[in-house]
C-alpha cells in the first residue's frame, strides 16, 4: 500500500524496476537524437523569449531530469517551447524592466511561480479545471501565437528594428521599415529559410526513394535545424558575418547554472501571479495533449494529476537554475517517441547531453547567427498555424466559432495574456446563456406507440385539458426564472386547461432556486385550477424532491412514465 | 402596430385609458398613506447611506414620477430602500472624500450611472442576465446587509462614535465603549425600538379585538414609525434634547432640487462603476421580485425588460435631482398594495405629496432625533433578515448550502460590494464543477421491459460483450474528457467487448469539444477492436452530428431507441 502511495506520486520507481539492457540502448539512442535537435531549439527559443542564449540551455538540464524521474509520459520531450516562450517574453516585457539581471531573475521567477502553482494544483487533485480550456480555444490561441511568432521574428531575420507583442504593434514596425535593415542577415535568413522549407516539404521522400527505410528518412529530415545551424556557425566564423553587420548569438558562459532563487522585489512578484498562472495553465494542457497523444500510440495512461506534479517541479527546478518556463514540446516529443525511445530514462539522458553541451559546446555557439535561429523558429511555428479551425467551428455551431474567433482576434489584437482569459470567458459565457435559456417543449403522443415527441417536428395527439411540457436541461437558477415565465404563457394560451405534466427525462438535476420556482409554479397553477403533475423523474432528482416538502404540496401526482401520466389523467377525468 | 410599439415602453398609455373615476379616489387615498410612510422612511434611509436628509426626500421625487410613466408593476412603490441605501453608504464611503458637496455629488452620480446601466440593459433586452443572481444568494446576501444594517444603527441609537462597513470594523467600535455614550439619546433610541416592536407585534390583533376591520388594522400597524417620529419630534422640540446631546436631523433647505449632471472628477466615475453595477442588479432583482409577488396576488403580468427602463429611469432621474439609486421596497409596495393603489398613478400622487412635504414639512422635520430614525430603520430591517435560507438550503444540497454561506460570510467580513460577487461566483462555479464531472451510468436491462436502468441501482441484464453506457448531462469542452476518461476505463475492465452504445437521451446538447472527444473515442476504441454505437439521440444533437463528419466515421450505428440497439448487436453477433 505504501509502496504503491509512494509510486503514484514517483513513477521512476515503477518502470525503473524493469528496466533492461535493450531499454537503456533505445533510451540512449533517442536521448543523443534528442540533444542534438534541443541544443539549437533552447537557444532559439531564448530569443523567442528575448532571454541571453544560456538560459535555454539551463532550462534544458534540470527540468529533463525532475520530469524524467517525476512525469507519467514515457516518450515526452520538455524544455523550452514556441508558445510558453512567447508568453515569457510577455510577461517579462510587461514589467518594464531595463537591467539584464532583473529580466533574467523574472524569467526564473516566472517558472518558479508557475511551478509552484501546478504543484498546488497537482496536490489538490485540480488538474480537471484544465478542461473549461476547450479544444477549439486552444486551438485558436496556438494558431494566433505562431502568427505572432513568426512576425516577431523578422526582427532577427532582417536585421530591422521590429518589436512588439501583439499584431497592431509588429505590422506599425514593419511599415516604417527602419535604416537597420542589413541585407547579409536578410540573404543568410531566407535562404536558411528555403533550406528548411526544402528539408520539410521534399528530404524526407527524396531519402525513400533513394532506398532509407521511412522511419529513419523522417527523422533524417527533422536534423534539418541541426545541419542549418552548423552551417550557419560554420559561415559566420569563416566569412567573418559578424563584421557585416550579423548579430551572432555571441560568448555563452560555459558553467552550469548555480542553484538560488531569483532576486526580486515583492511588487513584480505579484505582478507575475497573473502571467505565471497562465503560463502554468496552458502549458499544462498542451503537455498533457501531446502526452496523451503520444501515450495512446503505444496503450499507455497517463494520470493528469500526477503530470501537474512533474511539469511543476520541473519549472520549479527552471526558475532556481536561472531557466525559464518549460512545458512538454510537441514536435521534439515526437522525435523522441519516433527515435525509438522507451522510458524516462531518455529524458534524463538528454539532460546530461545537454549538460556536456553547456560544458563543451559553447565557444562554437557564440558564432550562431541570430538569423539561422529565428529561421528555425519560423519554420517550426508554421506547422503550428492552423486556421482550419476556424471553419470546423463555423461550420459546426455559432457557439463554438464565436469562442474560438473571439481567443484568435484578442490573441492578434491584445496579445498572448488577454486571449485564453477571452477564450474561456466566451465558451462559458455562451454555454452559460445557453442553459439559462433552456429548450422546452410541448409533447403529444406518436400514434399508435406510448413515446412523446415535440408538437412542432411530428404530428401527435394533444388534448385541451392536458398540457405535456419537456424541459431538456437540468433545471437551476439561470433558468429557474425562464421556466416558470414560460409555463405560464403555455397555460395562459389553453383556456380548458386542467393538468400540466413536466416530463423530467431530460432534467439531470435540481437545485434549491429551481426548486422554489417549481413550488411558486405549482401554488400559481393551483389558483388558476391547474394541477401540476411530474412524469419520468431521475433518481438524483427524486432524492432531492423528497428532502423537502415538494412533494407533499404538490397538488398532482409524480408518474414513472409520462404515458402512465397520460392515461391515468385521462381516465381520472372520464370517471369525474 | 406602432401605437402597440409605443405603449410597450410608455405602459401608461394601456392602463391612464380606462381610468375611472373609482380608481382616481383609491389611488389617492392609497397615494396618501404612503406619503406619510414615505417621509419618515427617506430620511431614514438617506441617514443610512451618509447623506443629509433631504437627498432622501429628493429621491422620493422624480423617481417615482418616472415609474409611475414607465413602470409595468400597478403597485410597486419606487424609492430609497435599505440595502441599496447601505450599498451606496459603502460605494461613496470607498472613495475617500472629504468635501460634503462631493459626497453629495458621488452620490447623485451612483444612482445616475446605475440608472445608465439599466437602461442600457434594458433597451438590449438583456433582463435575463439578472438570473444568474439565484434566489438563495440573494436571500443571503439581504439577511447579511440587514445584520450590518441594524448594527450600523447602534451608532445612532446611542450616540457613540461607531463606525464601518463590515461586521469586525462595527464589532471593533462596539467593543471600545467611546465616551460619546449619550443617555438621553440611548433612552429615546430604546424607548422608540420599544414601541416600535410592540407596534408591530400587538398592535394589529388589538386593533381587531377591538372590533376594527383587519385589513384596517394591519395598515394602522405599519403606521408606527410615523407615530414615532412625530412624537420623537415633538419630544425633541419641547424638551430641548439637542440641549441634551441628542443628535437632531436638522434644517433641512424648503426647495425642490434644481435639475443637474453631478460634477464630479473623470477617476471618481470610473471609480463608482463597479458599485453601480452591483447596486443596478440587486437593485433591479428585489424589485422585479417584489413587482411579480405583488402582480401574481391579482393575475397581473410584469414584463422584466421594461422594468429595467422604468427603474433606469427612474435612477437618472434621482441623479439629476441630488438624489441617491432607488429601487422598488418592499413593505412600502405591500402597503401601497394593502391601501388599494389600482394603477401607476398612486406612485404619480405619491410623489406630489412629496413634493408638498419639502415644500411646507421641512421646519418640523429640523427636529427630529436621528435616534428615533435609526429605530425605525432597524425596526425595517430585522424582517429582512432570515436566517432560514442557511438551514433549507443545508438539508436541500451541499452545493446551494455552500453558495448561501459563501454570500453570508463574505457580506459580513468583506462588505456589500463583495458579498454578492461571492455568491454568483460560487454558484457559477459549483454548476461548472458539477456539468464537468457528469454522472456516467453503466446501464442494463430492466427484465420482462424494454427499459434500460443502472446497473447499481437496479437488478438488471447484461451481456459481457456489449456495454451500455448513459450519461447524464450535455456533452462540452468542460466534461468531454472526462467522458473520455470513464469511458476507457470501462472498456479496460471488460476484455470481451465488442459493443459500446452510448445512451443520448439526457445528451440535450453538443459542442466542437465533446465532438471531437467523441472522434477519439471512435478512433480509440476501434483500435481495439471495440465499436462504438449511439442510441436515443434527441433532434438538435443529432442535427449537430449531421454537420460534422463523424457519422462517416463511426465505426457502428445510431439507433433510435436503446433497446433496439442492444437487440440488433445480439442478433448480428449471433449471425457471426
């Protein structure tokens, strides 16, 4: 019992238990494939965050090595991501800060904050409330952000002066094109640009068709960044690029990052709250969709309580090791999974690349040109673009389009931290209106069966004395109110009135504000000589009727089906 | 059409048509009473909200003018009340001026924003939102206000120097006993609460036993804060209490209010926003709930659209005259009610009498002890409270028990501004919770029917093969994956199955989410070798699904009705 208590909250102890000779060298192969591919990643997405180099490495060491021991996923890749980078540079740009050194400790104390956050959430078993995020919001949010994204990184592709974080502000930028433009940069920029594009559309066929097997063909072609970034260095140092005027990523400390927490006043860490909570959030719902997905793959589960708990050590250890916000990295957990790679281990493997890397690598780095960066970036934010959910949701329902038009158009507009509060607050907002204003139905009988259908799509038989009335939602206290305006029109509409029956099938629950108005509706009815019957009522609802005096001041009866009620009225009046 | 367009927002021109000469007399003498219940109660009610008196008079004026053109209630009576008066206490009281003529001013501009509110609201058609205020939180949040109210009294009942907006600030003044202890005053506050609680409780069946008619009588009975006032005043000026230290009301200006926009800085508007807001909803919720008590008792209707203009206007109005937000009162509507007001025009004389008070009253009104005020208004508000609604709702459901309390705590600790925000807040927030985590029933068959129930609620049949499933709520982003989740999990416990048929007939709706949790479901199950089978789904679901491409890609089939399903998969595998 212990054991298993212990091993919820510590899966290493599960798998690492069987772990085999064949696992280890899977694990290893995939972790090396991995390291190579994050090393440019972290450094872009640095710049992405507008963050110095090194701190993609840092958030690329310690985070793989707690999610590795901590996280339910088996094959999922984290560090450093598009969209939670760009949500850094937000936030972080939002506090107005001028010296490095405070914009480095408030990165780290966003991860620290967002890390604490999801641990809370995660020992509160909360991890559900992820669910009022919709798929189609999110969805809408990440396609807004990759636009973002890739717009602000002309900026390094150009060499332009543009900056910004919402679309009003990077198109003014790029209208008022600046003296800063440098046409080096722009050639290096665009033709990384073209090779990448290259790699994705057409390297992975040409491989097949020269005889790879297809699994190492795609892989092949995700080395694409990799072979661009070592060109690009080996070009900036050979053609000496710098002296042209092309920003290199320039000298990266080669130290592991020291251990403390980040220095800052009280003030921003509370103006962080906000931000971190956001980042947290949506970093844990895009994690735990690629998590699954990929899980789903291979028949594994994966316990959302307990990915809180890894994403938000893994930020905890971001923010003390002078990282930055990390989450579960789609395309890099599918290179992953793809390299073959079996369990954790992978992940704790390519912390250790990447801490060689730091230990190594980094006098080659510091000739990396920003351009090759930011063309990898682009490249990589492009798949992420997909406004074809904007006409799923058109097509499908207003609601949903309205929800998803409304997260895409304040995403643009006002930037990352406004777009998911707006994406949520509309599909609950919508859902909310919707259930306040309940569909209701009068029924009649289908001739020749016992079923009671809606008077206005089927012919069905009605009687003056007999009003049938299905509500199809739970009733509560958004629509208490409607419910009741509505039965009285019905009633006032058929003068020869003597019974109405409310046929429950569809009524899920009950509260305490719905039941008042069902007792004002049957005290109401009672003056006008209308008795007020139930029909079909659900066990959960019943056992709350029956906790208060309803049902004694009920002037009908309760029938078990809605055609009993029917027939027993009918002959109820015959006798009278 | 038009005329029909018009005298829906001028409700004067249905009912000034028939007006008869009997009406004429019972609406002035109904008028009449209330005037003389009115002055009293606008004193007390602007001493409440922190204003000199006349305000209380100045918003007894138009306002009631106004509702008496726009009002669709025949009886309602508009004006100060209570809870809206303590809510405006706390809205000037939070912005910190010094200056008289601007408390005045903030005042003027609280009912003038809220009234903007109203009618904005109002012309939208957007009634409906009030809904979401459930009768449990208001019920709370009133007897909360009246505890708060009938402390914040004690100050004027004894002269101390007590003073705050929540129960510890008022808790704290009682507890450090201040040298400002008047006796005299503490006398007269005591011998009036006396007198006014005799009144209440004895007078009326005294008044029948001696032979007067009980309508007479209870109308007599509410007479007693009038009695108490002018006999306060009367003690006031022969025995010289102001000599004493008994605080009087003081010279009150003999003048109609001039009509103007309150001048007040561009901050202090954006400022009151927030308040006027909370106070135009409770405002307008007590009120239409007060106007359909009163019409239900003589088969009247209310129409909620309308009274938000009627009330907006009436709010405008009061700002534009130095007066303060109004809304629709209880008792005063029910004594209207009880002295026989047939239409809008007993509010049109009432506020003539009024008029004529300011006009020729005001040097009798110079002497009356704010003590016998302060009693009269906790005499009011002692029937507000009612502890009750914490007890029925604790036996109905945990859920409405914890919304209720949530408004009561909050009121007490933090104020009226915050008490209310709770209790929507947690309302909202429980139905989220609940619709996110649906009920999900396993499903069998009921032998010797073709019904289908719980399989732990009932005996019933099933089949190792094939599971059905019901769920008990519509399908949305918040619950479709945990749909997802249960439903996977079922399909782990049962190795055998080949059929899962999801039961529709609770599924009263579908968004973009829940669809594509079911494409997942579909794609999922079908991987092992599981199809997936709908039954009972209602017309709009249905017309949903038929929208999207996933009844292409079910892998089984959507039938009408669940025992038919589970007969045809029988039969096929039979045929198998």
């Amino acid at each position: 019992m212990i054991r298993k208590q212990v091993s919820r909250y510590l899966p290493v102890l599960d798998w690492s238990r069987e772990y085999s000779r064949a696992a280890l060298v899977d694990d290893l192969l995939a972790a090396a494939i991995v390291t190579v591919m994050l090393i440019p990643q972290s450094l872009a997405y640095a710049l992405l965050a507008g963050l110095p180099p090194e701190v993609g490495l840092y958030a690329s060491l310690l985070p793989l090595l707690l999610y590795g021991l901590l996280g339910t996923s088996r094959t999922m890749s984290v560090g450093p991501v598009a969209v939670v980078s760009l949500m850094t540079a937000a936030a972080v740009g939002g506090l107005g800060l001028a010296e490095p050194a405070h914009i480095l400790a408030a990165a780290a104390a966003l991860a620290l904050v967002s890390g604490a956050m999801l641990l809370l959430l995660g020992f509160l078993r909360l991890g559900f409330l992820a669910n009022f995020l919709s798929h189609p919001v999110i969805a809408g949010f990440i396609t807004a952000s990759g636009v973002l994204i890739a717009l602000s990184q002309l900026r390094h592709l150009t060499g332009m002066n543009l900056a910004g974080d919402t679309l009003p502000e990077l198109l003014l930028g790029l209208g008022q094109l600046k003296t800063e433009f440098n046409l080096t940069t722009a050639l290096l920029g665009g033709a990384t640009l073209l090779f990448l594009f290259w790699v994705r559309a057409a390297l992975a066929p040409l491989l097949v068709r020269m005889g790879m097997a297809e699994r190492t063909a795609a892989l092949m072609a995700k080395a694409g960044p990799v072979v661009a970034v070592v060109v690009g260095a080996g070009l900036a140092w050979w053609l000496d690029l710098a002296g042209r005027g092309v920003a290199l990523v320039g000298e990266v400390p080669a130290a592991l990052p020291a251990l403390a927490i980040p220095q800052l006043p009280m003030g921003l860490w509370q103006q962080l709250a906000g931000p971190a909570l956001l980042i947290a959030v949506i970093g844990f719902v895009e994690s735990v969709s690629v998590a699954q997905t990929l899980a789903a793959k291979r028949r594994q589960r994966i316990d959302p309580d307990q990915e809180l708990i890894a994403l938000g050590a893994a930020n905890l250890s971001a923010g003390v090791s002078q990282g930055f916000p990390v989450t579960g990295g789609f395309s890099r957990s599918v290179v992953n999974f793809e390299a073959g790679a079996r369990t954790p281990a992978a992940g704790i493997y390519t912390a250790m690349g990447m801490a060689l890397a730091v230990l190594f690598l980094t006098p080659a780095l510091a000739y990396l040109p920003k351009a090759t960066l930011a063309a990898t970036i682009v490249v990589a934010v492009l798949s992420l673009i997909d406004l074809s959910i904007l006409w799923r949701a058109w097509r499908f329902a207003r609601a949903d389009f309205i929800a998803v038009s409304a997260t895409v158009v304040v995403t643009l507009l006002l930037g990352v931290e406004w777009g998911v509060s707006a994406g949520v607050a509309a599909s609950l907002a919508i859902y909310l209106i919707k259930a306040s204003r309940p569909h209701i139905a009068v029924v009649g009988l289908v001739p020749g069966t016992a079923h009671y259908r809606n008077v206005d799509r089927r012919p069905v038989v009605t009687q003056p004395h007999v009003l049938s009335v299905r509500v199809d939602e739970s009733l509560f206290f958004a629509n208490a109110r409607f419910l009741e305006d509505r039965l009285y029109q019905l009633v006032a509409e058929q003068p020869h009135l003597r019974h109405l029956i409310l046929q429950c099938s569809a009524v899920n629950a009950i509260d305490l504000s719905a039941l008042e108005s069902l007792e004002a509706i049957n005290e109401r009815l009672n003056a006008s000589g209308v008795r007020l019957h139930l029909s079909e009522v659900k066990g959960p609802v019943m056992d709350r009727l029956q906790r208060s005096d309803f049902l004694d001041s009920l002037t009908g009866r309760v029938y078990l089906s809605h055609h009993q009620a029917v027939t027993a009225l009918d002959e109820e009046d015959f006798v009278i």
